[in-house]
C-alpha cells in the first residue's frame, strides 16, 4: 500500500470515528422516551470496531516503515 492511501485510510477511519461518537450522542438524547432503545450501543460499538481498524492501520504504517519520523530535521 502506498504511504499517500495509507495516510487517506487514516483520515478516512478517523472521520468515521468521530461520526459514530457523535451519532452515538444524537442517539442517546432521541431516544430518551425509549428506555429499550440500543441503537446508542451499537453505534458506540460500530466505534470501537473503526478504532480498532485505525489502530491497525496505524501499527501496519509503521511496522512496514510508511509512517514513522519524516521531519526534514530527522536524520534518517
């Protein structure tokens, strides 16, 4: 996988985390009338299976050397 759609990848997984969290949160104050309503669980675990696969991507970027330091005042 090239560096530049690892780092998209990234993005990617990381905006879909954010929208979980805050669909997760819209959830729990729509449903407050519906107290057997789980639709706040399953977005908080959709969530936790896209933090999950970002950290994946994540170790496999810098396992495979993709990620890592790349600051010009890194000698590398």
């Amino acid at each position: 996988m090239h560096a530049v759609a690892l780092k998209i990848l990234i993005l990617v997984l990381l905006a879909c985390v954010i929208g979980s969290l805050f669909t997760s949160f819209f959830f729990l104050f729509k449903d407050v009338d519906v107290p057997e309503s789980r639709r706040a669980l399953y977005a908080l675990g959709i969530r936790i299976a896209f933090a999950a696969a970002l950290m994946l991507v994540i170790f496999y970027g810098l396992y495979t050397g993709q990620l890592g330091l790349g600051a010009p005042w890194h000698n590398t």
